[in-house]
C-alpha cells in the first residue's frame, strides 16, 4: 500500500483522492448561476432576464424540431389574425363602394302589370303626389322613367341606357360629376334638352373629344352635354357607367310621353325607419290604386338592404372560417409551447437542482421558464405578423370581390397580435416554469 502510495505523482495522489473523485460524479454541464432576485431589486430582475434571454435561446437550439413545429403554429394563428383584420377592412371598403353605387337607405318601387287593368303598368305621377304627403322620413324622391334608346354623336352610334329623372337622384343614387355639371331644377322644370353622361359613353362615343357643350341624338331628339359623372364601376354584370341621364320632363315631352313610370325611388333619412317607410308605401299606393282586401299588389316595394346584408353575410362567414382557422393554429401552437417546455423541465431537472443549490432562487427558475416560453412565442409571433402582412397583401388578388379594395391590418391590429403571441406564452408557459419553481433542490440533484 505504501509502496503504490510512493510510486505516484502527486497529480495522481490528488485525482486518487475522495472528494476529487466526489466531484467528478457530480460536475453538472457549464451552468449560468442567475443572480438572486429580490421584489425590491428592478436591476436584479433586469439582469436576471437578460441572461434568461440568452440562456433561452441556447436551449430552443438545442430542441430544434419540437421548437420549429410549436412556431409554426403561432405564425399560423398571428398571422390569420392580421390576415382576418385585413379582409375585414377590404370588406367594409367593398360595402361602402356598393352603397355608394346603388344609394344608401334607397327604397326602390317598381309598376307590375294590373290585372284587369288592360295591361297597362301600375305607377302613375300621381303616385309621387300621394306618397309624398303620406309616407314620413323620405328625405329625397324622384320619379324615373328609362328605356335603352338609339344614341348617335357624330358617326358614333350605340345603344345605351337613357334615364328620365329629377335632379334629386344625386343625393339618392350618390351621384357626383368629374367634369361640367348636374342639371338644376330650373332646368328640369323648364324641360331643357340637357344630359349628363357616363364615363363609358364619353370612352364609346367622343374618345379624346372634350364631351362638355356637345350635342347628341337620342332618337330623333337632339340633346347638349353639360355633365359627366365620375364613374361607378359594375354591379352584377351591369356597367354602371354606360348611362345617360335627362331631365325627367324632358324625357317626359322628348322621348317616353306623360304615361306611366318605369320606377320611384326614396332615400330615407336612416336605416332604422326602413321597414316602416316601406309598409308606409305599400299602404298608401294600395289606398291610392283602390286595391281592395285581399287583391295582390299592381306593384313592388324593394330595397337595397337585402344586397347589403347577403353582403355582410358572406363578409361574416369568411371571417368565421378565418377566426376559427387562427384559433385552431393558437391552440396548436400553445400546446406546442406547453409540450416543449414540459420536456424542457423534466430534460433539466438535475441542473435546476444544480443551480438551487448554488444559490438561485424559485422566482429565478420561474423566470428562467417563463422567458423561455415567451422568447418562443415572440419568434413565432414576429414571423406571424411578417407572414400576415404578405398574406394581407395578396388576398385581394385572389378573391375577386375585393381585388378594387386592398387593405392592410391596422396598428391596432398588429398590436393585438403582438399581445396574441405573449399571452400565449405566459398562458401555456406558466404550468411548467410553476413546476419548475416548485421542485426540491435535493429531489431535482438526484434525478438522472
């Protein structure tokens, strides 16, 4: 014994010794001891996370697969959010334009054919004198009557829609003029021979030629060019632009005669008085046409209500279908984070003890985890939103509907997303950083 004693280097006496061979059995991987916290201490707390940051992104390096799945899910459920604002507001812009293109609060009342009245259509003039001393809340009324008529201007010559009616359609129609003029109501009542037309005929009839002070044929009718209305677009297939619009008795004395009308339509002053102003014309055309009790209506009472709302109906089932996609991929991806920092806990147990027994504290562990769980979300969430931006972008492209309306989230919808992300860290990361903080220094040192 002495002689094997005699025989060693003292560098072999020491590695044969106790507690140097204690220490090699228990010498846990490089640790960063964090530093005490105390409630009182911003700068401990500071420094603490700051080292959590670092210590946090080392260990989801380490768990590459289960980290860059749990992401996906978070990018995914971000993303729908911005995604889910922005389709949100291309919605609203479509629905505004639509409003703009038909009228707001706009009661349309159309002439069915009699029977028993020899065929004759049912809306007369005196249908404007009744409904405008009996029915309240009408803010605008005009009378029209239309027909597709002959147009010439020169060696151009098309068919195109003619439209008799008084100058209130601008307020009821949303009408307004890129060049030249409305006609006034002095012009109307005097019946001049005016017309204000629509961006299609000045592109099919005059081209490059300035229309203002023109004169065209409708028929045999000749008629000047004061106006031309800033365009509409198309609604169901129709191009809202190909029109020309007359004075009602103008077109009364020049083209259709004092007979019967093709339409009469109503703005109402709001939306909420929209049913009761429709029950109101109904009741009154029946009294002033003499339909007795139980006869079927020589004409209709419509709206534009029914198009908005089939509108915000097909704007809200889109929305359900993104919500619960964004949902579904929020909840796949909080599971994920739940998984990977569960597996993170159980892996480390033995250097949580390791780093208990040097000094640091269960608010430190539980910070340690929780930033793990936040920096995770946080990377996911960054890609969400530079995901949802792209996928904003590009939604109007493919959905036909809103190709004319592109929109992108609101700040206050990144800012929710943002708030999205860490929400779902803390949640889901709160269960295994608790666990964590919760483990005894000694039990944890003994797991293997």
């Amino acid at each position: 014994m002495s002689d094997r004693s005699a025989g060693s280097s003292p560098q072999e006496e020491s590695a044969l010794s106790g507690p140097q061979i204690l220490s090699q059995e228990t010498a846990p991987p490089r640790v960063r001891v964090l530093p005490p916290l105390e409630a009182s201490s911003g700068r401990a707390w500071g420094l603490a996370a700051g080292d959590c940051v670092r210590l946090a992104l080392a260990a989801l390096v380490t768990r590459k697969l289960w980290s860059t799945v749990t992401m996906v899910g978070i990018v995914l459920g971000v993303g729908g959010v911005l995604v889910i604002g922005a389709v949100g507001q291309s919605q609203e812009q479509a629905l505004a334009a639509q409003l703009s293109r038909l009228g707001s609060n706009l009661v349309v009342i159309s002439p069915a054919t009699a029977s028993g009245a020899g065929g004759q259509a049912s809306l007369k003039a005196t249908d404007i004198q009744a409904i405008q001393e009996s029915v309240p809340h009408v803010v605008a009324l005009s009378p029209q009557i239309a027909g597709d008529e002959p147009v010439t201007f020169g060696r151009q010559s098309r068919t195109i829609a003619v439209v008799a009616v008084r100058n209130a359609i601008r307020e009821i129609q949303s009408y307004s003029v890129r060049l030249g003029a409305f006609f006034t109501d002095q012009q109307e009542s005097n019946g001049n021979a005016v017309a204000v037309v629509g961006q299609t005929v000045v592109d099919n009839l005059f081209g490059e030629i300035d229309p203002i002070g023109e004169q065209i044929r409708v028929r045999n009718a000749i008629f000047t060019v004061i106006g031309v209305l800033a365009p509409k677009g198309h609604e169901q297939g129709r191009d809202l632009d190909d029109v020309i619009i007359i004075p009602f008795v103008t077109g009364q004395r020049r083209l259709y005669g004092a007979g019967s009308l093709s339409a009469i339509l109503l703005r109402v002053d709001q939306a909420a008085n929209m049913p009761g102003v429709m029950n109101a014309v109904k009741n009154t055309l029946r009294e002033a046409h003499r339909l007795r009790l139980g006869k079927a209506d020589d004409f209709a009472v419509g709206s534009n209500q029914r198009l908005i709302d089939s509108a915000r109906e097909q704007a809200d089932f889109l929305n359900r279908i993104l919500t619960a996609l964004a949902a579904a991929a929020l909840a796949m991806g909080g599971f994920g984070v739940m998984n990977v920092m569960t597996m993170a806990v159980t892996d480390r147990t033995r250097e949580i003890g390791i780093r208990m027994a040097m000094g640091a504290t269960p608010k430190n562990v539980l910070l340690q985890f929780l930033v793990e769980s936040l920096v995770l979300t946080l990377i996911g969430g960054s890609g969400g939103i530079v995901a949802g931006l792209g996928v904003a972008s590009i939604i109007p492209r493919v959905i036909g509907s809103l190709a004319s309306y592109p929109a992108l989230p609101k700040p206050a919808t990144v800012a929710l997303a943002v708030g999205v992300s860490i929400t779902v860290g803390v949640l889901f990361g709160s269960y295994p950083a608790y666990r964590a903080q919760r483990l005894e220094p000694i039990e944890a040192l003994r797991h293997e």
